[in-house]
C-alpha cells in the first residue's frame, strides 16, 4: 500500500561509494613479475548523509585506512566509484580532481608526524591557502587566527613550532589545518589512537562541536570500538578488505547481526571489574590478505562456521527480512553473513 | 607515611595490602613476595634532574595481580624497570628506596647476583616484543638459551619443553614456528612467544608492560585470557602496567594510579572503578567513552596539563587541574596548593589517596 503523502526524501548522501575495490600487486622473484595480489579494498560500498558521521572499524590489514586513502584519491582506485557531491572523484582529472579535493580533508593518526618540524604552527595552518591561492595574506593570517581559535588553541601560537606542542595540542592544528579550506568532508584515520584518554576525550568533543557548528561529514576510522560509538551515526566493520556488517551505530551496537561484530564487542576491555577477563571471543589471528580464505572470509575463526560457508560469498543483506527487498535505503541494517538470522 | 604493604582498616585493625581482596587480621605477617619501598628515580636533563619516580610503593603477593596505571609520563615504565634495575644509567639512576625481593633489597644487590632474578624469579614483558627478541636467532635458539640458563637443559630436552610451551600459549604448528625468525612471525604470535619465553623460566613474578597495547582487540582478548589462565594454574604474582583502564579491570586484583611520578590512589580494583577517592582517578574514568555513551552527551575532560617533573609543584600535582579544589573554601585552596597530600587511607573506605579531600569520605 502506498501512504497518502511520501515523507520528505531524506537528503542526498554527500560521499557515495560503489564497489570500490583497491588491489596492490605483489611482486618477488628474480624478475620482480607480479606474484599475486593483495585484495586491501574488495567491492566496498557505502554512503554518508551530509552533517553525519560514518564510523569505520575493523582490525590490523582490514583495508579501512586504504579505503580512507583512496575515496579522496591518494591512492587510485583498482574499479568503482566514488561519488562525492554527485560527482565521480574515481574519474575527475586535472582541475576538477583539485577543486573536488578542495573539500575532502584528512587528519591523520601520529599529531608528530604529520607536522612538518621546520614550519609555524601558523604557517602550516596557512599553507593550504597559500596551495590554493585563496585571499591575500593578511587575509590568509587573518583566517589562521580564526582556526586556531575553533580549535582551543589561541592565535598567538601561530609562531611557535610543533615540538613546543604536546600530543593532543598538536592533533588540533592537525584539525585546524584540515578545516582552512571549509571542507564538506573530514576523513580522519585513527585521530585520536595516539593520546592519552584525558586528551583524547578533549579531542573528540571538540571534533562534535566542529560538526555541530560547521556542519561537517565525518568518515572516522578506527580500531576503536568505544570512540566509533561515541562519534558514528553509522558503523561499517570491516575484515579482510569487505565491509562485514553496516548499519545505524544504536542497531549495530545493540544487535550486532555478524559473527565478527559480536566478537569484536565482547573483545572490548570494559572498565567494570565485574567482567572479568574468561575466555576471548574468537581464536586465531586475521588470516593473510594474499591468500584469504573461500567463501566467507571469516569462517577460519568464526564459531558459527559451517560447511556452507566455506563456499559461498555471502552478501551483503538487509538482516530485517521484511526490508530486503529496500536495496537503497540509506537506514539499512546490512550484514554479510548465511547465517545472520539464525544466530 | 604509607608503608606499602601495611594499612589501618576503619576498625583500627591491621591489614595486609596484598590482601586487599580478603582483609585479614594481622598476626606476624610474613613478608609479601616483592615490596617496593619510597622508590626515586631520576633523569639527568640539560635543566637539570627530572623526577620521574618519586617516592612510590607497592607490594605484591603470589597469585595477585596488581594494576599500575596512568598516563605517558605518569612513571609506571620506570617504576617496573626500577624493579630490575633495568634503568638506562646515564641518564637514569634510582636515587633512593628499597626493592625487598624475598627479603634482600635489589637495590643493593651485586650486579654479578642479578642474571639470577632477571629472566628467572621476575620475567618481564614489554609492548613491543620486537625490542626483546633477537633478530637474528630463530625462536628455538632463545627459548632454548632461558631453558639452559635456568635449568641447565639440553638441547633435546630444551626443544621438547619449548615445543610444549608454544602449544601452551596457543600457537599452531610449533615444531615449524621453533624454526622460524622474529620477522616471520605477526605481532600477535611474537607477543605470544615472548609470554612464552617470560614462562619458560616459571618465573614467581610477571612484570608486564603494556603486553597487549599493539594488538588487535581479538588478539588481545586472546592473550590477556592466556595469561590469567596461567597465572591460576602457576601462581604466580604479576604486575601489570597500562594505560587502558578496562584491561585493568578485566585482570586486576588491585590498582595503583599513578600521576606525575608518585601513586595518587591505591585500592582493589572495584573499589577503584566504583568508589575512588581522588579526583584524577574519577576523571580518569569520565573521561572514557563507555559503552552506550553517544555524541549527544559530551565526554568529560581533564583541562590543563601534567606539571613539570623538573620542578613540580609544591602541592599536589594535581591541584591546578583538579575540578575539586576548585569548589573548596579558599584557604582549603591554598591547602592542595601548598602541602604535598600523602597517600593515606581513606576513612570508611579499602581505598588510600593521596588526596586532602577526598571524594568520599574524611581522611584520617
């Protein structure tokens, strides 16, 4: 039945990407010619709303920094599309690539190495404006005093150099570097996995409050399944290059449909001395992405495996089954597993 | 002055800190296994000493684990290699304490005495097994060398022994991993060979620093699992050093926080996450991100910065970021400012803090 008046259409997503894959050749021997290949990004698909935030997680060699690297193009993608703002980045060359990157912006995970020592915190907060030709100096500087301030940091520390800084300083001239050119979209790789918990609990307030005030989209990936709760409207797991499950954080959170995401929830060290540490959740350790496993990349430690998914690739489904035929809605709660209803 | 193993309860009576779990009346206690007393150690710097431990005890007892925590700076790194003299000298040096190890001070022990303890009666783990594993010997030729030195084994005998103790800490096909090099190995099964090696030697004390910190959240799982199981079958007492509360919390009989070189709060470990008494302890845990807890509700923060160890404060250390002080009469104020609190109990509670007013509760 159809209702009498469609509810408003939910907002274009800002970042849509469609079976990306990203595979890295793997030479040795005499000739250096081409061994196998390295699947680190394998058909991912996924979109984030405008002002939302997209946490990615997933463990060591899962393929969610590639995916990070790849989707602004740091790295060119092996197939697929990345629509940003209703514009495919996979294809953009020259100009349009650099105005559409323009808006996609990075903070990445070490605040020590991801600072050139030689330069001003002022100067390194200007220097997208100076690659972009935007404003007059004075003008420039007039708007690194502007970010510092967003930041928590106050423009007089614009002279100063990066090792005058601690950790969690620098992580924000990390942030205000990445906000000079008013970005649309933050991709940010493990931001805060490099500072002590005070400090990191002041970075990501403040990473809410840009969103809030700046109206941000947020990719935010990390290993760390209590900060991508925290921050994530939407949670994408990933292994072995494939997004697991996906879904509302509340719903992936609360009723974790694949096998991996409730073993990564329950690896989670919880602060309550009550849960004491008794058994892990899985065994074995993530097999290797040159040669993953058949069917199912998860069935070597999954404890739910069967026959069946030794062969078959599951898709990436709907795990309401009254929803599975709503291929594009946005809300989906989508997990790869044969047996994610039964479970 | 907190003496480290002994405590007043609030019935007056005396109590072993290494009991924390099961308070019991003191009657001629014996000696806990290893006892930390006032230790100091410094850094020499171009600005002169740096206090990075100063004045710190803790004891720990067979089949007990003790929680060391804190943030980067805080002097739980130093405290643990202080333990074995492990100190880079220059520009470190332990300027003061007693490290009571079955009753002798390893403090004042003859270098020539102490290849006896390290590896042997103490095993130490670090984060990163890639600094403890030779690179250029295949993990039989190490694990074998801690078998000859403690025990006098064999080759034949030391490969069975290693053999077995791989399979123990979860290893598949350990007769190919014995013949392997570190780098072929991933992080999560050189963490385990380290355990392993730490093992080996049947040690009576674990010193772990930071042993799952590089891993995955399943790997972890994985050997923090491991280890207390071994810890139940040995007996073994462990101290446990990380930054990462929750670890504590799922390992920890009982933790000691630490801040700017000195134990600001010292508890069993529920006693800790439930009730503490010093505001960096609550702040410390307020400012977790739990589970459930959304971006809606903004995380709570410690404002400020970690004085510096070069000249700390007269005070507590924490008195300039601590939001408590902050709601106190000004002359208790000036109190925290001037006078450096001492690690007391706290009345009422199985807590110690060094704290002039603490959360709950009078200071005795």
């Amino acid at each position: 039945m159809q209702p009498m008046t469609e509810p408003a259409a939910p907002p274009p997503p800002l970042l849509d990407v469609r079976d990306l894959r990203k595979h890295y050749p793997v030479r040795g021997g005499l000739f250096a010619t081409q061994q196998a290949t390295v699947k680190a990004v394998d058909g991912v698909s996924l979109r984030v709303r405008p002002g939302e935030t997209l946490g990615l997680v997933g463990e060591s060699g899962c393929g969610k920094s590639t995916l990070g690297r790849t989707i602004p193009r740091l790295e060119d993608p092996t197939a697929g599309e990345v629509y940003f703002a209703g514009r495919n980045l996979a294809e953009a060359r020259g100009r349009e690539l650099f105005a559409l990157r323009r808006q996609i912006q990075i903070i990445f995970q070490d605040p020590y190495a991801s600072l050139n020592p030689r330069m001003t915190v002022g100067e390194i907060v200007r220097e997208p404006l100076a690659v972009h030709r935007r404003g007059r100096r004075a003008d420039q500087q007039r708007r690194v005093a502007e970010l510092l301030e967003l930041v928590g940091l106050s423009a007089d520390v614009s002279d100063r150099y990066p090792h005058e800084f601690s950790g969690g300083q620098r992580q924000r001239v990390g942030i205000a570097r990445a906000l000079t050119l008013e970005p649309k979209l933050i991709i940010a790789d493990e931001p805060v996995s490099a500072l002590d918990v005070s400090v990191q609990s002041q970075v990501l307030n403040l990473l809410v409050e840009l969103q809030e005030r700046l109206g941000l989209t947020y990719l935010f990936i990390s290993h760390d399944l209590s900060v991508v709760e925290y921050l994530s409207d939407t949670i994408a797991v990933m292994y072995l290059g494939k997004i697991m499950e996906i879904g509302p954080a509340r719903a992936v959170f609360e009723a974790p449909a694949h096998p991996y995401t409730r073993a990564l929830i329950e690896a989670i060290p919880e602060p309550d001395p009550r849960r004491r540490v008794r058994h892990a959740p899985v065994r074995g350790e993530t097999p290797s992405p040159i040669n993953p496993p058949s069917g199912c990349v998860f069935h070597t430690r999954c404890p739910y495996a069967v026959e069946a998914c030794r062969g078959v690739v599951p898709p990436l489904e709907a795990v309401d089954p009254a929803r599975r035929g709503q291929a594009d809605a946005d809300d989906l709660h989508r997990a790869a597993c044969i047996r994610k209803d039964e479970i | 002055m907190f003496q480290g193993h002994s405590l007043k309860t609030a019935a007056g009576r005396h109590v072993s800190m290494t009991r924390f779990g099961a308070p019991m009346p003191r009657r001629d206690p014996p000696l806990p296994l290893l006892e930390v007393q006032d230790l100091e150690v410094a850094f020499a710097t171009d600005a002169g000493p740096l206090r990075a431990v100063d004045g710190v005890s803790f004891a720990v007892d067979r089949n007990r684990t003790l929680g060391l925590v804190g943030e980067s700076g805080c002097g739980k790194s130093v405290s643990a290699l202080a333990v074995l003299r492990l100190i880079p000298n220059p520009p470190g040096r332990i300027t003061a304490g007693r490290v009571l190890w079955k009753e002798r001070d390893l403090l004042r022990l003859p270098a020539r005495q102490l290849p006896a303890i390290r590896g042997a009666e103490i095993a130490m783990i670090f984060q990163d097994p890639m600094t403890s594993l030779n690179p250029v010997f295949t993990i039989e030729q190490q694990l074998g060398e801690v078998l000859r030195i403690r025990f006098g084994q064999g080759r034949r005998q030391a490969r069975a022994r290693a053999r077995e103790m791989l399979a123990t800490v979860g290893i598949a096909d350990p007769d190919r991993r014995l013949q392997n090099y570190p780098h072929e190995l991933s992080g999560g099964m050189k963490q385990r060979i380290m355990i392993a090696m730490a093992l080996l030697a049947e040690p009576d004390l674990l010193i772990a620093d930071e042993p799952t910190t590089a891993l995955d959240v399943t790997i972890q799982a994985q050997i923090l699992a491991l280890i207390r199981e071994l810890q139940q079958r040995t007996g073994m007492a462990m101290v446990l050093i990380t930054h990462d509360l929750g670890v504590v919390a799922g390992v920890c009989d009982e933790v000691a926080v630490m801040y700017a070189g000195r134990i600001v709060e010292h508890a069993p470990s529920a006693a800790i996450f439930e009730n503490s008494q010093h505001p960096y302890t609550r702040g410390l845990l307020a400012s977790i991100p739990r589970k459930g807890r959304r971006k809606e509700s903004r995380l709570a923060t410690i404002e400020g910065v970690v004085p510096s160890l070069l000249e700390p404060p007269p005070g507590c250390r924490f008195a300039e970021r601590c939001p408590r002080r902050r709601e106190l009469p000004e002359a208790d104020q000036r109190r925290c400012r001037q006078v450096d609190p001492e690690l007391l109990p706290v009345a009422g509670t199985p807590n110690a803090a060094a704290c002039h007013y603490p959360c709950s509760g009078e200071r005795r």
